[in-house]
C-alpha cells in the first residue's frame, strides 16, 4: 500500500510538472512546477543563491542555461531548508511552511472554479476555469513586478485605484529583497517616467510626445524593442513589445550598477546582450546642471551652460564644475514685454511644476496662454507630430534640461526683452556704432598720455601695478578656497619633521608620511616633487577642485600647504595602508579571502567609474596600481593620487611630454605614444584585477624566466581552457569560482590590445554586479610591436578629444 501511495504522489507531481495549470483540488509543493505551453517559463520553488538555506517561490526562464528569474511571491520572507511548503488555492493563494503564512493574496471577488495558470507572456494568473479574457482575471503577477518588466508588463499607474506598478531593484544578486532604486511613472502633471534612489530622483527618462519619451537619446526604432505609451483618465502606464516575438527581452533594475538595463538573449553567445541602459551619461543624471542649467554630453568635461538671460548662481562653483546650484536670472521679467527663446532638440523640463493642456491647443495658442500668464516660463506642444498639438506649460525653475541632438524637441523659454535679438536689433546696430566712435576716441587719447606721461616711468609703473594685481589676486584666490590651508610648522610637528620612521612608501609624485595632528587626528602628507610648474594660484586652484570629488572608494583630501617652496597635500589616513603590501605578501594575502578581493575589486571600479563620469571634474589616474589602492579599517578600498598628474602638468589633456605611469600597468598606446584616455585608466584596472586575483604582480617588461608577463600568463590559460589556473592558491578551494572566473574574463576584456574593445568603467561596473553574458576577449596588449593609434584611428578619436603627436621627452617608470 505504501508503494501504491508513492507512486500515486509521484505520478500527480509528474502531472502537475507537465502542466501550465493548477485547479483548487490540487497544491504546487516543493517538487513540483508549472511550465508555460510554449516552454519558455517555469513557475516553482528554487534555492537562491545556490547552495544556500534560502528557497523562494517564483518564475523563471525554462530554457535559457543560467537561472534567470524574472518575478518572486516571497521576495522579503524566504523559505527555511529542511521544512516543507506548499502553495494552496482555493478562492485565495497561500504559501505557507511550518502552520505560518509566507505570502498571500485575495482576489478582488470570488471565483466559482477558480484555476492558476502560467502564461506564455510569464504572467501567473488566477482566473475563473472557462474565463481566458484578460480583462477579467482575478489576480496576476504582472501587476506586481519585482526587478524585471516583462513585454506586455505595465509600468504606471491606475488613477481611479490609485494602484501603482513599478519595478523595484534586487539589493544585490543574491539578495532579491527590495533595493533602494526603483522605476515607476510619476502621474502629477505631464506623465514622466522616473528612476530614483530611494526618494532622491536619480533618472528622468521624460515624457510622452506622441512619438518617444523626450529622455530618450534616439528617434530611431530599436532593432528589439517596441515601446507604449498610453493615458486616459482611467489609468497611465507604459509598456514594451518585441520586434521579433521569437526573442526573449526583459528590462532589469540592477542596484550595483544603478542602472535599467535593456537586455535580449543571444542564442549564439549563451547570454544576455545589453541593448541599452539607463542612465547613460553624466548628463542624464538628474539635474546635472542644476535648476535653468542646460546640459549637453558633447562639451564633456565642460557639459553645463546657463540658460540664455541666466548666470551661475555661484561663479565660484560654476568654475570649478560644481553645477549643483544652477542659475539664476540675470534680469528680472517683465511681463508686459518678455518674449521667448527657442530651444532645439531638448529633453523638455520636469514636469513636476507643469501644466498640462488639452490637446487641441497648437503652438501658438500655447505661447499666448504662457505670456499672458507672468508665472509662465516655459512651453512647449504635448505632442510633436504633425505640426504639433497640445500645451505644456511650466513655472518656477525648470529642473533637468538636456541637449539631444538626435532626438529632442523645441522648448520655449521666457526672457526680458533685453534678450530678445528681434527687438534689440535697430537698438544694438546704433550701439554697436556709438561704442565704435567711443573707442576710438579713447584709443587715440590714452595713445596720447602714454607717450607723454607714461612712457618715462614704465618700469615702475608695470612693477607697481603687477604687485597690486597680484595682491587682489591672491586675495581673491583665497577666499574661494574651502580646502582648508595647513600651517607648514604644524605639518613638520605632526610628521616629526619628516622622520623615516613615519614614511609610509614613495611613489612618483612624492614620499608619503604618517602625522598626528594636536587635536590627536592621524593623517597622511603627501610631499608633492618640485616637478611642478605651476604657480601657487594654480596649484591652490587644482587642489581645491581636486578636493571637490568625493566618493566612498577615493581618499579624502583634507587640506593643503604651499609655504617655502613645499608642496604638501593632507589626506585621510588609512590604517592598513596600500593593497599591494597585502596582496603580494606571503603571511598578508591570506588576510584577503575571496570575499574581500571581490569587494575590492568592485570598489575600485565605483571609484575609477566615478573620476571617468559622476563626477563634477573628468579625471584620468594614469597610474593606477596595487600600491595606489589604499584599505581602510574594514578592508574597503580607496584611490589614492588621483588628479595628482593633474596637478604636475597642469592640465589633462591627452597630449603629453610627460608620461607619469608604471610599467606593467600602463597601456601600450600610453607608455609608447602618450596617447591617453578613460581607455588607458581601463587597461590599468583590467592589470591590477588579475593581480588581486592571481596574487601576482605583472612585470611589465621585466619578464619572467620563461618568458612571460602575468598577462600572458592570463592570456595562455584562457585560450587553453585552464582559466582556474590564475587563481591564487590561497583562494582557491574557496573562492566563488563563477565570480572568479568572471571577474578573470572582465580583466581580460580590459587589458585588449585596441582602447575601442576595451569596456567603459559604467559597463565594467555593471558586468561585475550582473549575470549578463559577457563577450569574448581579443588578444591583451602585450607590448609586442609598436602600437599606433594611427591603426585605430577612429577609437582613438572616440576616447580621447585629439591625438597626440608629440613625442616622449620624459618617461617615468617606477
């Protein structure tokens, strides 16, 4: 009988297995799945991550290699191992193990015959048993996504209910609990779509006008996604179609990348391949420019202007690329006079201060509501097909603007008069005339006084007037400063004068030394070469925007003295020093388990992704090492000397004399040719991973006894199918082999011979925080033969503004 039993219980488990649908009289347990009718998802219980106590109940791609799940029941409340659940139905749905309910839902009515069934599309339904309309369902997982938005899934909102769908991100990949970034369709006013961090908004990906959202770069159709957009007064949403049905796409919140991600399956590569992603660029950060600032990704590092009629609220921060406060009115309006500007191509303002019109209004009718309305200040047509249609108007600052050259619409914006070339024309040509006669005649005047007062005493004069210059200057200089001045008396007491015995390493921009300042706080002084060929001015002035870049993986720079010819910069202190004294160490490398070096790693990509795009100053390390990574008390890394080779040369452009770098880990085009870009930062990072996870350092030039560098080393054991190889021995019965051999792949992918197939840091950050299936790696640069950036000429000029020909008069290799 008990054989009977068992076989009966298995040939129901083997029958509900087979089947997309589920009735009252029977429960989904832990062995058991519903597959959709074409076989492409699977609805059950499944452990996450592998091998841990945790089981979740949720949807998943039936056929594809890696698990990838698309939507959870019981993302917030896991299963326990070792304790059964199942998942009952009758009018309801419960999941509960061990007598406690895990998830639940209730239908908005009851169902005679009530059936769950798994769809095509991935959507689980409850659903009367004869009752295939949509429109009727009693429940289905779509109205409730996770991280994932599926074709045919809405994103928006239902403004008779108030319910509201949005996509919420993993807190990490192997943690499917709510994230802090979510994406969803904020209603007030003009609809928009919105990611945010929390409560702070992070993206704005715009608003509907009949053809795109105005955030998005492109006009031109996707090759795989179809987008829609629909509002009445019922309800909001957007949603995605596939160009080809036979594809599988999904869009994807991914926390560690803080990006949405368009992903489809590539069948010939076995993985997921990145269509799109979500912010893109420096100027798609929300309000990068600040309020009336307009933003505009082809003047990279100098992406922000004013409005015309504007100024920068603060000139000191506008200088120094801290664009956060916008800008102001330079006059005020007056409403019986005020005209409008045309902008092109924009991405329209945040539509949270904006009235949204009916759509019958055209573009003219618009421009006469807003003038007669003084709190107007902008407008533009709802909708831009045809010759336009429907009024969207704004008051107050207008937040978010964007320059989209290949896409976009017109804005109009509220000026004085005064700003308008239309009715200043005749005024200007007279002033133009006037000012022309004034000029000469107080040219041929102060002609005059020189040669009879001035000439005699022009030595004096220039010196006198060169001092007072120079005074005001300074005087200037020092008041925009925040960084904080050090007093060289109380650095040399902090440091003991410079002893040895608190030299913490050298490197090629100065010795480093631990100081204890009175109030007891350590710090760390940087003594600057005297290779600099600045001036004070301009040395205070890089510090101080240096000082400006803030991230939780760069070292903190405190403070600075200039005093009898000493350079000093005052950084944090790091009490366990640099990497390279941690990772190259017999006894300390076992310090480091995989745990750690995989959190290193990626902390160092946030950092170098925010120095090449988040932050207000584009800067290039240009030698970034092992012993340029700096751990604080908990193991976390922090980039050191960045911005250093800034200061040095005194700008940072690719155009160098002077190559600041070391061997092993500078990129060919770099260390041969001068040429540098984010691409050669890239290549730095791909060398310093496969040092963090092999143990060894690369040699550079300085081979090995047979031979070979760490990157060969890398390299052979790729192509040879022995990529476990690399890994140290000390890691290596421990290590999370799947991150490892990933992480093994994305610094092959960094060091490739030609900076064009080289990855940006923003898809290194997102590749390291991912399951998207990576591309296969070119031959590294091994530094065999001369490389030309004449053989790439097109990838040169797209990672750097020009191409330097000059050749290296000073080559630093440490």
């Amino acid at each position: 009988m008990p054989l009977v039993t068992f076989y009966l219980l298995f040939l129901v488990s083997r029958i509900v297995s087979a089947t997309d649908t589920i009735t009252q009289s029977h429960s989904l347990t832990e062995n058991q799945t519903l597959l959709s009718n074409n076989q492409n998802f699977q609805f059950g219980f499944f452990t996450l991550p592998i091998n841990s106590t945790n089981r979740y109940l949720g949807i998943w791609y039936n056929k594809i290699p890696a698990q990838t799940v698309v939507w959870l029941a019981n993302r917030e409340k896991p299963l326990t191992t070792g304790v059964s659940a199942v998942l009952m139905m009758n009018n309801t749905l419960i999941l509960h193990q061990n007598n406690s309910v895990i998830w639940s839902i209730t239908p908005a009515r009851r169902a005679r015959n009530p059936v769950l069934q798994l769809l095509d599309s991935g959507n689980l339904v409850l659903r009367e048993e004869n009752d295939e309309n949509e429109e009727n369902y009693l429940w289905q997982s779509f109205d409730y996504p996770c991280d994932t938005l599926l074709p045919g899934m809405k994103l928006g909102k239902d403004l008779r209910t108030g319910f509201d769908r949005r996509v919420t991100a993993w807190k990490n990949e192997d943690d499917p609990s709510i994230g802090t970034l979510s994406w969803g369709m904020d209603v007030t006013n003009w609809p928009q779509q919105m990611q945010r961090v929390g409560s702070m908004k992070q993206h704005r990906r715009g608003s509907w006008n009949g053809i795109d959202y105005t955030g998005r770069p492109t006009i031109r159709p996707s090759p795989v996604f179809e987008f829609k957009y629909f509002a009445d007064e019922e309800q909001v949403y957007f949603m995605f179609s596939l160009v080809n049905s036979s594809v599988k796409a999904r869009m994807v919140l991914n926390q560690s990348s803080y990006k949405l991600l368009h992903l489809a399956w590539d069948e010939a590569a076995r993985g997921w391949k990145v269509y799109g992603l979500l912010p893109r660029d420096f100027c798609d950060e929300y309000g990068a420019c600040g309020p009336n600032g307009n933003c505009d990704v082809s003047k990279l590092p100098y992406a922000c202007d004013c409005l015309r009629g504007f100024r920068p609220k603060s000139s000191k921060d506008w200088n120094e690329m801290n664009y956060q406060g916008g800008c102001l009115r330079d006059k005020p309006l007056n409403c019986e006079s005020d005209g409008f500007i045309k902008y092109g191509k924009m991405k329209v303002p945040d539509t949270e201060n904006c009235w949204y019109l009916n759509q019958s209004m055209n573009l003219e009718e618009c421009r006469e509501k807003c003038l007669r309305n003084c709190s107007c200040m902008a407008y533009t047509n709802s909708d831009i097909r045809g010759e336009g249609n429907g009024c969207a108007l704004w008051s107050g600052d207008l937040n978010d603007l964007r320059v989209q050259p290949d896409a976009g619409q017109d804005l109009y914006v509220r000026v004085p008069a005064s700003e308008l070339d239309t009715n200043n024309g005749d005024k200007l040509k007279i002033g133009i005339a006037v000012g022309g006669t004034i000029a000469a005649i107080l040219g041929g005047l102060l002609l005059t006084l020189y040669f009879i007062f001035i000439r005699g005493r022009s030595a004096t004069m220039k010196k006198s007037a060169a001092a007072v210059v120079d005074h005001f200057k300074e005087e200037e200089q020092e008041d925009d400063l925040e960084l904080p001045l050090f007093d060289l008396s109380s650095i040399v007491s902090a440091t003991d004068n410079f002893s040895i015995n608190n030299k913490l390493g050298e490197g090629g921009f100065g010795p480093v030394y631990k100081g204890i300042l009175e109030n007891g706080e350590e710090i760390a002084v940087k003594r600057l070469s005297r290779g600099s060929k600045q001036g004070v001015k301009e040395f205070k002035t890089e510090v101080a925007l240096i000082a400006k870049l803030q991230h939780r993986n760069l070292v903190k720079l405190h403070g600075s003295c200039i005093q009898d010819q000493e350079k000093l910069l005052v950084y944090e202190y790091m009490p366990n020093k640099s990497l390279d004294l941690f990772i190259f160490d017999q006894t300390q490398r076992m310090l480091l388990d995989w745990s750690k070096r995989f959190n290193i790693i990626c902390g160092i990509a946030k950092g170098l992704l925010y120095l090449h795009q988040d932050s207000r100053l584009i800067i290039i390390h240009r030698d970034l090492k092992t012993s340029n990574v700096l751990l604080d008390s908990e193991m976390n890394p922090k980039i050191s000397d960045f911005g250093l080779a800034r200061i040095l040369e005194g700008d940072q452009t690719p155009e160098t004399t002077r190559v600041v770098g070391t061997y092993g880990y500078m990129a060919p085009e770099y260390a041969l040719d001068g040429n540098f870009s984010v691409k050669s930062d890239v290549y730095s990072f791909g060398v310093l991973l496969l040092d963090i996870i092999s143990g060894k350092k690369n040699k550079g030039s300085h081979r090995q006894k047979d031979g070979k560098n760490l990157i060969e080393y890398a390299w052979n054991f790729w192509t040879e199918g022995r990529p476990l190889e690399l890994i140290d021995e000390y890691i290596k019965e421990c290590c999370n082999v799947s991150e490892a051999l990933r992480c093994i792949q994305i610094g092959l992918l960094c060091v490739q011979q030609n900076p064009h197939d080289r990855p940006n840091m923003s898809f290194v950050v997102m590749m390291l925080g991912s399951e998207i299936e990576l591309a296969l790696p070119k031959e590294p640069a091994l530094f065999v033969g001369k490389y030309s950036c004449q053989e790439y000429s097109s990838s040169c000029m797209n990672d750097a503004p020009s191409v330097n020909e000059l050749s290296i008069s000073d080559l630093e290799a440490r």
